[in-house]
C-alpha cells in the first residue's frame, strides 16, 4: 500500500515506532503549530518490543501521528534489531525522502544506549546523501522521482545525556508530549 506522502516540511525519522514521541514529539508539535508540515516515518515496526507486538505497536503509531496531527506516518519493513546500512535498505528511505522532500531532517541520536538508534542515525545521514545524488533512480507509488537533498539533519537526544547543540522550548506542548507518548499503552 502506498499513503498520500506529500511534500513536508520536515521528516522525523525513528528506527522504532515510539522514538519519534520519546524523543522529539514536542518540537514536532511545536512546527505543527508554527504552520510547518511534518511527516514520520518508522524504517521498522518495532518487532522486538519488550511488549506489544508489530500489529499493536503500529496501531498505536497511527494514532499518535494522528493525535499529533502530522502530514503521514510511514512505516518500512527493515528488521528491528538486524537492519543493515546496505544499498536495499538506503532506497527505502530514498523513496520517501524523494516522495516527501523536506527541508529538515530529524533523526535518531548519533550515540545511544540501544545499538539500533545510533545505526539508524548512520542509516538516515547516508540515505540523505544519496537522495541527492541523481545517478540514484528511485520509484515510488509508479513515478519516477527526482533527486533531493533535505537542507539540515538535526540528531534528537532519546537516552544518554548527550550535550545539546539546540535546544527547543517545548513547554507549551509537554502535556500533548505525554499524551502521544501514552498512546504506546503497549
């Protein structure tokens, strides 16, 4: 199946379906209510989740991107856990960075406690790079796409206590924070 991915404003990437509301859920809202378009995309289903499943953990990402109001969710099927950074999983997100083309990329922190996210964050910087290159040719949904390079990649911080190199007041959407976080009930 392939959603109605439009052009954004900004893609908020995670390797796992609740890393985009851990760690960054509050500046998304924050874009959101500034006018900006964002879009999320899960290069996983979350599998090997202590709790929940793939099927509970993806119903409770649709409804946080809906409850945050963003653009589209997406969710690719790179295996949690065993993701490679090889040429079949760069397309994958080459597609939907093409499809999308957003300005700004957000994605998951360069070093972390859980081995996935700071691969992930390798993983989105390469594909990045190559959705640039036009020698690169993609499809998606049966149209031939172009190359784009979104303009920034900001790293959002989901565990260790990593010194910030920007920092966004979210204050005014802590609640709306908490509550998308809690749609994850598994």
């Amino acid at each position: 199946m392939v959603e109605n991915i439009n052009k954004i404003d900004v893609l908020a990437i995670g390797i796992h379906p609740d890393d985009i509301e851990l760690a960054c859920s509050g500046t998304i809202l924050k874009h959101i209510d500034a006018g900006y378009k964002v879009g999320l995309l899960d290069l996983s289903r979350g599998e090997l989740g202590t709790r929940g499943n793939a099927t509970i953990r993806t119903q409770e990402a649709m409804l946080s991107a809906k409850l945050m109001n963003a653009s589209f969710r997406h969710q690719l099927n790179l295996k949690d856990g065993f993701f490679e950074n090889n040429e079949d999983s760069i397309i994958e997100i080459i597609k939907i960075i093409r499809a999308s083309k957003p300005r700004i990329i957000l994605a998951n922190a360069i070093e972390d406690r859980h081995p996935d996210h700071a691969r992930a964050s390798k993983l989105i910087q390469d594909a990045c790079f190559y959705s640039g290159l036009i020698k690169i040719q993609t499809s998606f949904g049966g149209i031939e796409q172009s190359a784009w390079r979104p303009q920034s990649i900001y790293h959002y911080i989901q565990d260790y206590h990593l010194k910030p190199e920007l920092i966004v007041d979210i204050s005014k959407f802590m609640e709306k924070k908490m509550e998308l976080i809690l749609s994850f009930s598994s």
